[in-house]
C-alpha cells in the first residue's frame, strides 16, 4: 500500500476510455504515459511487451528478452549493419540487441518525446560505453520517417505497429527507407479475422485496455504484399505469449496488486486483472494471436 505521503497516479476513467476509442497518436502516447509505471511494476523491467514464454521463463521480463531476441534472430541481425526500431519505447530492446551484435548502428523512432528522454538514461545505465555511442534517438512518427530512401538493411516493430495508423502508410514508408534485400519485421498482436463488431465483442474488457488498432492478420498481409515486399517467414506465437503472461500475473497477484496500489487507485488493478483474463480466454479461442512476420525488399 502507498505511504501517507505517497500521491497515487491520478488517472480520470473517462480519459482512458477517450483514449482507448480513438486511438490516435496523442492518445497512444498519453495512454502509455499514465500506465507506464504499471506495466514497469508488472513485469519488473522497462520493455513495453508482452513476452515470449519459453520452456523454463519464470517472469515477464525474462520473457520479453527472449521475445527480443527471437526477433533478432528472424530479422539476421548478425549480417545487418543499420537497423530502425520503430515505436521503440525505452529502447531496452536496443540495448539488448547492441550487446548481442555490437557492430550495429541502432536509430530508435519514438513519437513519445517523455520515452525518449527515459530511454537516454536507461541506455547510459544498461549500456557498455563503448558501445552506447550507436544508438541513435529520434522523435518521429511512423509513418513519415526523416530517413532517406534504400537507407537501412533493417527495420523492427517490436509490438508497436498495432499502433501505426494508417497502417499502410507505415509499410510504404518502409518500403521507400529499406536497401534491396533489407528485411522488415513485426512483432504484433492480431485478430485472427476481420475485427467486425462480434470479434470486438469478444475481446470484451479487453477492447479497451489492448489500446490499439485490433488488425487483422489477413489485411496485414494483404498491405503488406500490396506495398512490394515480400513475406518469407511467419509464426503464429500467441500460446506461448497471451496465456502464460495472465497465468503468471493470476499466480503472483496477491505481490503484484500490493506494489500496484502503492502507485495506483484500486480500479486501475481490477481492470488490469480482468483484462489480462479476457486476454487469456479469448487467445485460447483463437480470436486474437501474436505474429512475427518477416518480409524482404527485392
């Protein structure tokens, strides 16, 4: 519980269901702003995803390296040279890759001028000096890079795209930055199908509180194709993602909710619990899944 002296964050409810419904670029980041702390609490570190659950992963943020990775691992980065993160949040994950592959030059694109200043001291912290000196910030929106054409050899969304609006205006954008044979990949939660109003009925609580775009896998592909690049690689992970995130915070929720109230009102927890139970139900129907999509530029 907090202190006497302590202040709870004060978030208004209809803020975030304002939020939540329009979705564009201020409310994303004004969203992320006021529930940043939870999300640190909740996982125990500063990336901004859900994770990847592996055979022996005990927490989330152990989960999220190993989601970094694999996505290091999709977009070969051992044999790029410049790489875009985009919607980097903190910018942990550069980190993570620039210790793995030091020789990378990393820009991180961020619409969220508070995350960007957050991630300069993070990278000090977590970086080798040595190293720190190639990874590059850069206040940008998505979908109008200030990067010039056949520029970089890769591009990441790291559970960021879903936010991207329009979205085909983000593929074309990578596209247009991307050398012959550069690699674009996604890291992104999906509808399985078209997200009409049953499918967003489904999701229930969890439509407000998964604040993004709820696109679907089949219209991802289809602008993705449409823009000219082309898919090489794709893996549904949504078992491994959705339902062992909720099944840890179920588990650990008597601790978590504890350091949760020490920031937060009460309700705030209780939507965040429903939520991530929605989120588990409705991965195991299959309505939502998570992907990671490759794609090439020929």
């Amino acid at each position: 519980m907090s202190s006497p002296d302590q202040k709870l964050v004060s978030i208004n409810p209809v803020d975030v269901l304002l939020w939540t419904f329009r979705r564009n670029e201020t409310d994303v980041v004004n969203l992320y702003d006021a529930l940043t702390s939870l999300m640190q609490i909740a996982t125990g570190g500063n990336m901004l995803n859900f994770g990847y659950w592996k055979e022996g992963t005990s927490n989330p943020f152990e989960a999220q390296t190993n989601l970094c990775r694999m996505v290091a691992d999709m977009a070969e980065m051992k044999d790029a040279q410049n790489v875009l993160d985009i919607g980097s949040g903190f910018s942990e994950p550069a980190t993570i890759w620039k210790k793995d592959y030091p020789h990378l030059k990393i820009s991180c694109i961020n619409v969220n001028q508070k995350q960007l200043a957050s991630a300069a001291g993070i990278i000090k912290e977590n970086a080798d000096p040595s190293l720190s000196h190639g990874i590059n910030l850069i206040n940008s929106t998505a979908t109008k890079l200030p990067l010039a054409d056949n520029s970089v050899d890769r591009i990441i969304a790291l559970e960021s795209a879903q936010h991207f609006k329009p979205f085909s205006d983000f593929v074309i954008e990578g596209k247009r930055i991307l050398k012959r044979n550069g690699v674009l990949v996604l890291a992104i939660p999906v509808m399985t199908r078209t997200a009409k109003s049953l499918e967003l009925f489904k999701l229930g609580i969890l439509s407000f509180t998964w604040s993004s775009e709820h696109y679907a896998l089949d219209n991802i592909r289809h602008m993705i194709e449409r823009s000219g690049l082309k898919i090489t690689s794709m893996n549904m992970i949504g078992s491994k993602v959705y339902q062992p995130l909720a099944d840890y915070y179920v588990k650990n929720r008597e601790f978590l909710r504890a350091r949760i109230l020490g920031q937060y009102p009460s309700y705030i927890e209780k939507i965040l619990f429903k939520s991530l139970v929605k989120m588990r139900d409705v991965s195991e129907n299959t309505t939502i899944d998570y992907v990671l999509l490759k794609s090439v530029a020929e």
